[in-house]
C-alpha cells in the first residue's frame, strides 16, 4: 500500500529537504514500521515530538490504511 510522509519543523532534513514522500508499505504497517521503511528510526531523533495520521493525533504504534497521510512533528521550543 502507499501513504504519503510528510516531515514537520526540523525533521525535514531527513528526507535531505523534501518535506514529504510517498512510499509503499506493507499491509497493516504501523507508523513507526513505515518511518523506518523510509528511512527515519525515530527512537534515534532527540527532537521528535509526535505522528498525525490524516490529521490527527495517534500513537506511534497505530496502523496504516492505504492512501494515509502520515505527519511527523519535531518537538517545539520557545518561551
């Protein structure tokens, strides 16, 4: 199946600058699973805050359907 990756903040870099990707994956692929298809082993990126799956707020852990969008968001600073 494929969905769509697009890279939030400062996790664009590691797609070299691209802000997203569409990749295939198999059936039933996590977002974790399809982060580390493509490339992206979140457990490694201090900065990694969360995943949005069509826009919404999921566990890294939930399940892919075909034609999904997947978001990930570095961690955000300021005062």
């Amino acid at each position: 199946m494929k969905v769509k990756i697009v890279l939030r903040g400062a996790l664009a870099k590691y797609f070299n600058g691209e802000k997203e990707r569409v990749v295939e994956v198999p059936d039933g692929c996590s977002a974790e699973e399809a982060l580390k298809l493509s490339g992206i082993d979140w457990t490694k990126i201090d900065n990694f805050g969360f995943v949005a799956i069509n826009g919404m707020r999921v566990m890294i852990s939930d399940k892919l359907k075909d034609g999904d969008e997947l978001k990930a968001y570095s961690k955000i600073s300021g005062g």
